[in-house]
C-alpha cells in the first residue's frame, strides 16, 4: 500500500480541519529542528497511534524520501486517512509556514558523520600525497567503515559521536 502524497498547502488545510502532523525523523534530527504541534513518533521505534480525534494523519521527514520509502509500515500504523507531505519539513519551511529552531541542540548525527569522514578521507588522502602513503589507509579506513555502516546499518563512528559532550544534552533529554 502507498500512501498519497499532499502539497504543503493541502496539509495545512488538513490540519486546520483536525488532522494530525507527524514527525518521523530520530530524536536528534528533531531536537534541532521541528513543526510546532507535531507529534514525534520516529520510524526506528514506530508505533501505533491512537488518533482518536484524529480525521487525518500526514507524516513527514525532512525532505520526504524516507517517509516515501516506508509508505506501507506508516499506513499500516494508522486508523485514519494518512497522507505523506511531499518535500517534508523543507518543504513546510519553504512555504513560510512556522518551524521551531534550537540552534543549541547540535546537528543530527548522521550530518556529524558525514562532516567527520569526508574530512578523515581528505586528511588521509593530504597526508598520503604530501607526508607519506601510509596515510592513504586512513582514507581506506574510513571508505571501509561506510561501506560497512550502508550494508548492516551499524555505525561506529555515528556510536561514538553520540558520545561526544556536544551530543549529550540530547541524549539525556531523550531520557526524561
């Protein structure tokens, strides 16, 4: 089953009328960035909602590939109507609708990572042609561990900034 997608002009009237927005992304992705009145009910820990007011659900991402790529689970976890917000909250920020920023909670972990291996790769590849080749491992280091992070969906280096004292304060909001 796939789920129709709405414009963000459509999702709005939606709302107004008693639909229900719910944002899909991981609590660190939401920490920093989200619609005001949003319910929070990431894909990773899905759950059946009781909507009971509820006449429609429209699920949204960040741009809305992920909520596309998991149509059936999202239809399969509501009782009403459910819809999918073409372009996600990029799109909702686009239109000018509200979006609550906390510029203090750090950036999403996977955009951590991707800042940390792109400049481990660079590093090895600067040091390998400059300083020795040895250092051309540290690129072969860090490619290996992508590729391992994309076919398992494990990610160590993603474990270990989570760990980091910028990323705390999220992970003990996510506690409470």
């Amino acid at each position: 089953m796939s789920l129709p997608t709405i414009d963000v002009t459509s999702a709005k009237r939606l709302l107004d009328q008693g639909a229900v927005l719910i944002d899909i992304r991981e609590a660190d992705e939401r920490a920093r960035e989200h619609v005001p009145g949003a319910r929070h009910n990431p894909l990773s820990r899905l759950s059946a909602m009781e909507l009971q007011s509820a006449t429609a659900v429209i699920f949204h991402c960040r741009s809305g590939a992920r909520t596309a790529a998991n149509a059936q689970r999202l239809g399969a976890a509501s009782e009403c109507d459910a819809y999918i917000l073409e372009g996600g909250i990029e799109a909702w920020k686009k239109a000018g609708l509200p979006v609550t920023v906390d510029v203090r909670q750090p950036i999403e972990i996977m955009r951590q990572v991707q800042i940390v291996a792109g400049c481990l790769v660079v590093a090895g590849i600067a040091l390998g042609v400059w300083v020795a080749p040895v250092f051309l491992a540290l690129s072969a280091f860090v490619g290996a561990g992508l590729v391992l992070a994309g076919t398992t969906g494990w990610c160590g280096m993603a474990k270990l900034l989570a760990l980091m004292p910028w990323n705390r304060r999220v992970r003990k909001a996510l506690a409470a």
